[in-house]
C-alpha cells in the first residue's frame, strides 16, 4: 500500500514540477504543456503496465485521451457529432480488443483496457458538450442512450469481461 501511495505521489510531483518549471522559466505554454502531458502520458502508462499499478496505467491513457482530444478540437473545432464518433469509437474498439488480446498473453492489465475502452465508448458526447460549443441539447440524450447502451452489452456479456477484469 505504501509502494503505492509513493508511486501516486511520485506521478503527481512529476506533472506539478513539470508545469511549474515551464512557469518558471516563461516557456511557452502552448507547445511545452502537451509535451509534458504526452511525457506523463507515456512515463504513466509504461509504469502502470510494467509495475502493475492499474490507477497509474488508466491515467496514463486519460492523459493521451486528453492530448488526442485538444489536438483534434484545435485542429476541427467545427466537427460533427459524426466525425467525432468516427475519432474516438475506433479507439475504443481498439482498446477493447486489446484487453480481449491481453487477457490470453498478459495477465492483469486486461482490465486497464476494458476500462479505458468503456471511456472512450462516451467521449464523443463528452468532448462535443464539455471541449466544444454549439451543439444542441439532444447531444446529452445520446450520451443517456449510450450508456443505457454499454450498460445493456456488459450485461449480455458479463461472462466474458468478468474473466478477463478478474484475471
């Protein structure tokens, strides 16, 4: 328990130190934050997967869902909600098939996956209410009837991901 309150600390001394000697030495913000973001990013996934701390790995991916996700809303910050479900429902099939692959070669990080997939399954909605303007209320009915939706599939195939997250 210790190893990893230490490991958590260590993770959010590195993001702070990060941000303060940009601030420090007035570097610029817009290009030194995401390369720090996509450090932490990087830096977290690789300990999370290689020391099996599952919370570190998670967050290693919540950063580059929200590198991916800035990137995108400067590049189309226009974009439907059709093409924002094509940028990140592929990744969460991705991942899920991922956690599927690693549950039979790796064991205990399948559930990293699933869950970072299961993110992913609601960032279109999350990303066009929360990181853009313009979109009508409706886009939070849809958001109500995917997780009604993710909810429905863990059901039907609770005796395959409950393997594969116990694992």
């Amino acid at each position: 328990m210790i190893s990893l309150v230490l490991a958590g600390i260590g993770s959010v001394l590195t993001l702070g130190f990060g941000l303060w000697l940009i601030a420090l030495h007035d570097l610029d913000p817009d290009f030194w934050r995401p390369l720090l973001i996509a450090g932490c990013g990087l830096l977290w996934c690789v300990l999370g997967f290689f020391l099996r701390i599952g919370l570190l790995h998670f967050c290693g991916f919540a950063f580059w869902a929200l590198l991916y996700a800035g990137f995108f809303g400067q590049a189309r910050p226009d974009a439907s909600i059709l093409m924002l479900e094509l940028l990140w429902v592929p990744l969460c099939v991705l991942m899920i098939w991922l956690s599927w692959l690693l549950y039979h070669r790796v064991s205990g990080v399948s559930g990293v996956y699933l869950g970072v997939g299961v993110s992913l399954w609601l960032m279109p909605e999350i990303d066009a209410l929360w990181l853009r303007s313009g979109f009508p209320e409706w886009t939070s009915l849809i958001l109500i009837l995917k997780i009604a939706v993710g909810l429905a599939l863990l059901f039907i195939f609770r005796k395959k991901w409950i393997t594969w997250v116990a694992s």
